[in-house]
C-alpha cells in the first residue's frame, strides 16, 4: 500500500529539499510545490518509498505556486488531487508542513506597502488558506507544521513586517492546536535561527565576518544548517510527538540566550 501523501510547501532548494527528505525515512511520501514559478523540482522528487519507481520517475509529484493570491490555495489542492491517484489509493494527507516564505529586510520608514503586502501574502495568507483547504484532506490524528523563525520573538527593526508574520503564524499555529485537538490534530511551529541556506547566502556564503558574527549569535556556537530543521520537522510529524501540540519549537541553536 503506497504511504499516505505528506504535502510540503517550500521552494525547491536547500532548506525544502531537507525538510522533504526528512519525511522520507519515516515512510512518508512527500508532495512539494516551489515558492516562485519556474523554480526547478527536480531535487524534490525523491521516490516514495512504497511507489513504483516509474511512477517516481515519470511524475515530479509537485503543485502550482501558491502565494497567498485569491483562489491559489483551491487550485494548488485541486492539482495537488490529480496526481495523488498514482501514487495512493486513497488520498488521505498524514502531515502538512508550511515551508515556505520570503524576507522583507526593510524598517517602518522605509517598508512600502507592495513589500508589506507580499511578504503577508506568502508567509502568512498562502499558509492560513493551503491549510483551511487541506484539512479537507487531512487525516484525523494528522499533523501541521509551520516554519516560524526566531525572529518573531525578537525586536529586529529592520525586519519589522518579516518578525510579524512569522508572529502571526504563531499565533495561527496556536489557534490550529485547539480547534483541531478533537480530531487528534497536533500543530506546531518551528522557529529557526541564521540557517545556511540560498536566502542567506547573498550576506552569509563567501563572508567569514559575516559568518562568524552569525555563529557567535548562537549558544551552540555556528551557523545552523537545513537538516538541524529538518529533522525536528520529521520529529513533529513522527508519532512521536503525538502529545506535543500548540508549541513553538526553538530552532536557533540558542540564539539570543
């Protein structure tokens, strides 16, 4: 019997790319979608563990962009629906995890109401709304994760609308633990810290002040890396948390302590 779908939005890179292959061990068969149009899936069509390897190789098992647009998250379900068939005889989702979401490095002066209104759609309207939709799908006893950041409990000025939506999606996250409680339901946020991954490495890759500054920000003393993530995503989304709901997981190697 082929396992049960495991949808992750995200881009198609490093940080996704972890979380995904993270979920395989656990014999989960991931569903991927990129954060922009265009982006390659390639590195996120790992077979799932009980799929035929053709069907592995002939369909990439990914879905459309949602950014948080009117009606995106209907049609990102409703492609997401179409090719669960090939791989699962039943459509039944076991865990949703909300990977992704985008930077907005801007103070109050100078955050201009398009990036104010981008940066929520993607990482606070895109999630509420794949959520709402996905818990048509979603099993009982099923999981959602989202991907917060330590951000959201720190004062950073210069990213003051990115720190209040990933604020948002705690609270969000919150509310998800006790509306869904009686279904069995866990949600959980995890919350990472400077993360090596290509969002960062404009400032971070190639930088050793750079880089040490960051590692120094941290109790566990480096920068951290995709799988640190990851792997508390495949936690949340084992059975081994199943009494761990409501929670912000701190990802951040101590930062901030």
């Amino acid at each position: 019997m082929a396992a049960p779908p495991s949808p992750s939005t995200g881009r198609c890179r490093r940080s996704g790319a972890a979380v995904v292959r993270s979920l395989i061990p656990a014999r989960l068969s991931p569903a991927v979608r990129p954060r922009r149009a265009g982006r390659p899936s390639a590195v996120l069509r790992p077979a799932c563990p009980r799929a035929p390897a053709s069907t592995a190789a002939t369909n990439p098992f990914s879905t459309p962009v949602a950014d948080g647009r009117h009606g995106d998250a209907a049609a990102l379900w409703s492609a997401f629906d179409a090719q669960i068939p090939q791989h699962a005889p039943e459509p039944a989702v076991d865990v949703i995890v909300n990977n992704a979401g985008i930077g907005c490095g801007a103070d109050l002066a100078s955050l201009t109401e398009d990036g104010f209104d981008e940066v929520f759609a993607v990482n606070v309207r895109a999630h509420f709304f794949i959520v709402r939709e996905g818990l048509k799908r979603l099993r009982d006893a099923g999981r959602i994760i989202n991907i917060s950041s330590g951000a959201a409990h720190l004062a950073m000025p210069e990213a003051i609308a990115y720190g209040a939506t990933k604020s948002a999606l705690d609270n969000f996250t919150l509310n998800l633990a006790k509306e869904l409680g009686a279904r069995g339901i866990t949600a959980n946020s995890v919350a990472p810290g400077i993360i090596d991954t290509d969002v960062n490495a404009g400032w971070l890759r190639g930088n050793p002040e750079a880089e040490a500054h960051a590692a120094s920000l941290a109790a566990l003393g480096r920068v951290g890396r995709p799988e640190d993530v990851a792997d508390i995503v495949a936690f949340l989304a084992s059975d081994d948390a199943r009494w761990v709901t409501g929670k912000v997981i701190d990802a951040t190697g101590g930062s901030g302590l």
